[in-house]
C-alpha cells in the first residue's frame, strides 16, 4: 500500500510539472497573441487604400490590357503555403497539411513558410522553395517584397497559369479556417464590392502602366495580411490547446488527489485493525 502512495505522489508531481509548463506557454502565446491581432488591425489602413485604388482603376478602364489581369495556357500553379515551425498548436498545422494536400499536383511550384509544413512534404518527396521558411517568425516585410518579386516573375514569364496562397483565416480566438485564395490573375469581381471616389482620374502614361506598378504592391500587402493572419491564428490554436492542457492537468491532478487520500485512508485502516486484532489477542 505504501509503494501505491509513493507511486500516486510520483505521478501528482509529474502532472503538476507539466502543468507549469502548459501554463506558461499559454502566457506566452496569449501576448503573442494579442501583439500579431494588433498587427492585423493597423494593416488594414494601407491594405484598404491600396485596395481601393486598384479598384478605382479597374472601374474606371473597363476591359484594360494587363498581364495581371489575364491567365496563360501553362499547366502549372504557384502556391505560397503558411504552416507554422513550433508544434503544439492543435489542428492548426493538421488542417493546413489536408488542404495542401487537396490543393497541390505535381509539377506546381510550391513556396513553403514554415518547418512544419517543409516537414511534411519532404516526407512526401514533394518538392518545394525553402527560401521563406522562417518568413513567419521574422515577419519581415522585406522578405515578403522579395517574395513577391520571385512569383511575379514566374507568372510574367509563362512559367506557372496562377498564383495562389495557402493561409489559415483568423475568425476568432476559437475558429480558424483553412482557404486557398487565388493572387493572380487579379479577378477584377474581387473589387466590385469596393467604395470607390468616382472622380475622374488621369493615369499616366496609362492604367496599364499604372497596374504593373500598382498590383505587386497590392500583393505585397495581401501576401503580409495573409501572413499575420496565419501566425495570429497559429498563436490562438496553440493558446486554446494549452489552456485545455492546464485545465486537463487540473482534473488529474484532483483525481490522483482522490485516490491518494482513498489510499492514505486504507493504510490508516488496516493499521487501525491491527492494533485492534493485537489487543483482542492479549
């Protein structure tokens, strides 16, 4: 009975360890948390403008001739994929890996953030572009201006028929979804819903001229939202699971509790019993 005790204290120790640990990565992916969502906030001004001026364009130069605007006959995809490069962060990783794989067909050009995410495909022998890897711990715009450059490109020369990018939407600190949202060519219906001055405007040289300038900055700004948007939704999934964690680490912990005093109160029995049945025997 006492080797039980001992053996219960062991494992209430354990858990209670495990316990502080799953507390303080809960701290610390809520700060992240709220820091990535405050990122997320004061990227919509600019992303909005920038929105917004293309649209105006779009609106104003019905039928514009753009290589942004127009596909090609190549067979081939460019997908930017967000995964994360820590683990424990629930489905977030898991979600990812079944739209990449629902998504990606031999002979695209995969551009993968994230080592999770490069993880799985190398044991898939799929091949990948592992230059960004660590875009989503830096978040460097810098990077993702190079990023840009590299796939527009790919497009520009014929290479790839789309750009399209793999990212998990943040809807709330408990929902994140996984979507495939397509870069390129622009779709000009993704901007009929957008307030627009209605002013005339004179582009020069042209709108075309205009765009070509104009589009990879867009991207520039959609490709970072989207990244931030991943990452914030990476640090809520890793705070709900280890908050689930702590609270799971509480309920063992009150039941090893139980047991321990059931056994303690056995022992204290049986002792009991026995002076009893040695005093009888006198």
């Amino acid at each position: 009975m006492a080797s039980n005790m001992q053996s219960i204290k062991r494992r209430i120790r354990s858990v209670e360890s495990t316990k502080k640990i799953t507390k303080a990565m809960q701290l610390v992916a809520t700060s992240k948390l709220r820091k990535t969502r405050n990122q997320l906030e004061e990227l919509k001004p600019y992303y909005s403008k920038v929105q917004e001026t293309v649209a105006e364009i779009l609106q104003n130069n019905k039928g514009i001739d753009n290589p942004y605007l127009k596909g090609n006959n190549s067979t081939s995809t460019v997908y930017i994929v967000i995964t994360s490069s820590l683990g424990l962060c629930g489905g977030y990783n898991t979600n990812m890996y079944k739209t990449m794989l629902a998504n990606i067909k031999e002979g695209d050009i995969v551009y993968m953030i994230g080592n999770k995410g490069a993880s799985f495909l190398g044991h898939r022998h799929i091949a990948f572009k592992d230059q960004y890897l660590e875009l989503n711990s830096s978040l460097e715009f810098n990077d993702v201006v190079r990023l840009v450059d590299d796939v527009t490109r790919i497009y520009k020369n014929k290479e790839a028929s789309s750009i399209k990018i793999l990212y998990t939407e943040f809807v709330n600190n408990l929902t994140f979804t996984p979507r495939s949202i397509t870069l390129l060519p622009v779709d000009t219906n993704d901007f009929e819903g957008i307030e627009t001055t209605n002013k005339l405007t004179v582009f020069e040289p042209s709108a075309s001229e205009v765009l070509n300038h104009l589009i990879p900055m867009y991207l520039q700004s959609v490709i970072y939202g989207y990244l931030v948007e991943s990452v914030t939704s990476e640090n809520a999934s890793r705070r709900t699971s280890m908050e689930n964690a702590t609270d799971n680490a509480e309920e063992l912990i009150g039941d090893l509790l139980l047991k321990y005093n059931q056994a303690r109160q056995t022992a204290i029995t049986n002792e009991i019993s026995e002076i009893v049945a040695g005093a009888n025997a006198q």
